[in-house]
C-alpha cells in the first residue's frame, strides 16, 4: 500500500516539483495551496506523512501544526516544516516532527520523508 503524503503550499511551483519527485519515489500525493480547508482535506485524505510551508496566506504553519498534534484524530501524523525562518522558535515549538530549510535539496526532502513514514 503507497503511504499518502499531503503538502500545503502557497507556491505552485514548489508543489508540483515535490509532487513529481513523490510520485516518482511511489508515494501518493495530494497537494494543496490554500489553508482554508486543510483540516477538512487533512480528515478526508488521512495522510501517513504532512508536509507544511512556515509562511503561507493565513495561518503559518506552525499554528496548523499545533492544531494537528493536539487534535486526538491526527497527533500520530508525522508533520514536517518547510522554512526559510528555522532559526524562528515558534516552528520548533509547534510540535513538528522534522525541519527543512528553504531552499531544500530534494534528496534532503526524501531522507526526511522516508525517514519519518517507512521506520
């Protein structure tokens, strides 16, 4: 069974790039750039893996990820961050599994995923 990996973006370009390279590695992919209705995308997909931009249009995604890890439905999900801002406390604090730094090498992006969903 593919494990399901489910990213929000608010750049396209990166989401499509990432996609393509997930979809390679055999992972499913749902990508999505808009907040509004991730927690109602994150109920109906069930994702094995999340993948989060820090600075998105709305909330960042570190409030996301603190929603996600203290709601009893998804607090098993592996969340990742990716951020140009690491050095910014409030990602750390959010509970997150795992940090990447913008701009990320892909085999950086694939150590961390496969790392987080096939331990």
């Amino acid at each position: 069974m593919l494990k399901r990996i489910l990213m929000l973006d608010d750049n396209q370009d990166i989401l499509d790039i990432v996609k393509e390279i997930l979809l390679y590695e055999q992972f499913e992919v749902k990508i999505i750039s808009d907040s509004k209705n991730f927690i109602a995308t994150l109920i109906n997909y069930r994702p094995d893996l999340i993948i989060l931009d820090y600075k998105l249009n709305g909330p960042n995604g570190d409030d996301i990820c603190r929603q996600i890890k203290t709601d009893s439905r998804f607090c098993d999900i592996p969340v990742i961050i990716c951020s140009a801002y690491l050095n910014n406390d409030d990602i750390l604090a959010c509970g997150c599994d795992a940090t990447i730094a913008k701009p990320f090498g892909l085999e950086e992006l694939l150590d961390k995923v496969n790392g987080l969903v096939c331990s």
